[in-house]
C-alpha cells in the first residue's frame, strides 16, 4: 500500500507505503524510480510487528519517512522516524510515544536541518485523541512536542514548514465546528506555540488529509466531504488567507443622510494589505463622540451581512434604523477567515435630516427647507392663474 510520493532532484520518484510481501511482517516500504517510473531500489525497514509508513520526504543528504511502529517503542503504537541515505540504506532511526497508542501521517524537513512531524496522540493528549507535532534536529532528537484538541477526537494528517519559520497542521476535528468531522487547520510559530484555528465544513463529515502554503501567503487543504458536492463522498479543496490581519480601513466618509439612515464609503481592504479579500466587517456608530480603539468596545454595532467587495475596490453601504436629527459618529473594523482583525479605521461624521424636513437645498449660499421651496411653488402658480 503506497501512501506517499515525492519528486526527487533527479527527476525521479520516491514512494513510501506498507508491505507484507517482503521484511519481516508489515514494514515500511521505499522504492526510488527513475524519471520513467522504472524501479532504481527499494528497501525494507521494520519489526516483528506491523509497520506502516505515511510519508516521505526528500533531506539534503538523503530520505526521512515518517509512520506508526508496533514493533519497537514505548508500547503501543509509535511515531518512527526512519533516515535514509540517497541509496535508501538506514542511517538511524528513533520513535517517540507513549504506553498508549500514538501514530505519524506526515513529516518535512525543516530549514534548520531538522524535522517536523505530524499525527495523532492518545499518549500525550488532553482528553483522548489530539493532534500532536513533534520537532526534532537533524539527528532525530525531539526538541519539542506539543498537542491540540479538544473533549473529543482531533486528528493531524498534514503538517507543512511555513515561510515564517512556523507550522501549518491540517486534519480532523470532532471537538470544534458544525459537524461530527470538519476540516482544521491549525498555524503555529516556530516553537510550536498555537497562532490560530480554523474549521470548515457543516453538519456532515469533512476531513483534510493534505495542506500546503500557497504563493500569495494563504493555504491550501485537500480533503473529503459528505457536507456539500454531488453524492456521498466528494473531494472538497478549502482555499484560505495568510492568517494576518488585514489593513485598516483609513478613507471611511459618511454622507447622503436621510430621517434614518447615511451612507458609508470606503475602500475595501486586503487581508495583508494586498493578499486576498477580508471576508467581515465589524460596523461600530456612536452619538457622543468620534470613535477610537479605546472606546471602540463601548460604541454600538450595527449589526449587518455585508460581504466585504474585492480588495482594493469602492464599498457603499448604509447604515439604517437611525434617529432623526442625530449626529453619529462611524468605524469599520475588517477581519479575515481566521478572525483577525485589521485596526479601528478612521471615524467620520454626519447627521441624520429632521422628521419631516428631509432635505435641504443650498440656495445663494443659504439654506432653505424643502418644504418652504416648495410652499414658494404653489403660491407662485396660484398667481399665474
């Protein structure tokens, strides 16, 4: 059973997976082809026991293949690591777990020489099930481990290094989200330190097995769903932001008042000031002064389903169910996917008409009700008759 496959600098292939017709029982399995396919080596590596490689991955020096021993370890089921040389020879190999069952589905070298790995814990867990990353250095050794989850089962699949020295984990969780399985993903810094969650999906279930970053500073996750798609089973891709926050709004402009409403104007920010769109709005009105991050909490919001338009492009919204004859005071807040937020922006002005009197026309520099112009009309044409 083949379960992973990588592209080598040579233009061939390495796959990793699981046999019983060679080794000892089930083991780990290597074969290195050429551009062709055509088979260079393939090599063993096992116990007694069963012994099931994940993934592999391509080392500076070599191959590194991340899976689940039952063979050698603490007891149970363990993370193995196996290092390779470019011939597939054993190098060294180390597994990490507990007296309980703990299982690696992914693993990368990582720009210090040393290696992430990703899987599932029911060693180190809080309650059952987590995801569970394991860092070690170049020769194996854990520099740490930390787990995730929650009351339930979380299971990573993917972990990939990320262009700020952190972590991105992909997998399933029955702890958090709409259903009994949705996809998460979970960002950490280069110690392992949580940054963010996210889960997508809804009532049905939805798992990822793969996550990658993308060029623009987002990620990618491939998975499964039987939420959304055609029949029970569907592939199902959920393309993310970066997880910063995006920009402030700063060219907020409040006008065309009514008895109960003004319009609202700006331009839509970018998550990360270019990368992709924000998805929300916060919307925040005061009577009693402008708005500010230290009174933001304390102003009213405007409850409302507006999807922020494309990054960099003109939003008209109006703000409705206002007092007449009222100044207020706006800010717009955006956030992202991953809720964060991008700052309090700018905090404009304007006052609602009076009841009754809706308009004002500026006639020589003065201004003059609606009503009274209009007033001035109907006598005038009483008198041409």
């Amino acid at each position: 059973m083949a379960s992973s496959v990588q592209q080598t600098v040579d233009g061939g292939y390495i796959v990793a997976g699981t046999t019983y017709s060679f080794g000892v029982a089930w083991d780990f399995w290597l074969v290195k082809t050429d551009s062709n396919g055509s088979q260079q080596w393939n090599k063993t590596y096992g116990g007694a026991n069963w012994d099931a490689a994940s993934s592999v991955h391509q080392t500076d020096d070599g191959y590194i293949v991340a899976g689940t021993t039952y063979s050698i370890g603490a007891g149970g089921a363990d993370f193995w690591l196996v290092k390779t040389d470019s011939a597939g020879n054993q190098q060294w190999n180390k597994t990490f777990g507990g007296t309980n069952d703990d299982m690696a589905s992914s693993v990368q070298q990582t720009s210090d020489g040393g290696y992430i790995v990703a899987g599932t814990t029911y060693s180190s867990g809080a309650s059952g099930w987590d995801f569970w990353l394991v860092k070690t250095d170049s020769a194996g050794n854990q520099q740490w481990n930390k787990t995730y989850g929650g009351t339930s089962t979380d299971q990573a699949w993917s972990v990939q290094q990320t262009s700020d020295g952190g972590y991105i984990a992909a997998g399933s969780t029955a702890s958090f989200g709409a259903g009994f399985w949705d996809f998460w993903l979970l960002k950490t810094d280069s110690a392992g330190i949580q940054q963010w969650n996210k889960t997508y999906g809804r009532t049905g279930d939805d798992e990822a097995y793969s996550v990658q970053q993308t060029s623009d500073g987002g990620y990618i996750a491939a998975g499964r769903t039987n939420s959304s798609g055609a029949g029970l089973l569907d592939f199902w891709l959920v393309k993310t932001g970066d997880g910063t926050p995006p920009s402030a709004v700063s060219d907020l402009a409040a006008g065309s008042p009514t008895s109960n409403s003004i319009t609202l104007t700006w331009t839509a920010p970018g998550d990360d000031g270019t990368k992709g769109n924000a998805t929300g709005y916060i919307v925040k009105y005061s009577t009693i002064g402008c708005i500010t991050a230290d009174n933001w909490s304390s102003a009213t919001t405007y409850t409302q389903p507006w999807t922020p338009a494309r990054n960099g492009t003109a939003e008209t919204r109006v703000v409705t169910n206002l007092t007449s004859g009222t100044k207020y005071w706006f800010a717009v807040e955006a956030y992202d996917d991953v809720s964060n937020c991008g700052g309090v922006s700018n905090s404009p002005s304007a006052s609602t008409t009076t009841e009754g009197i809706p308009l004002i026309i500026i006639v020589g520099g003065v201004a003059v009700a609606a009503v009274v112009v209009a007033i001035a009309a109907v006598v005038l044409a009483k008198r041409r008759k």
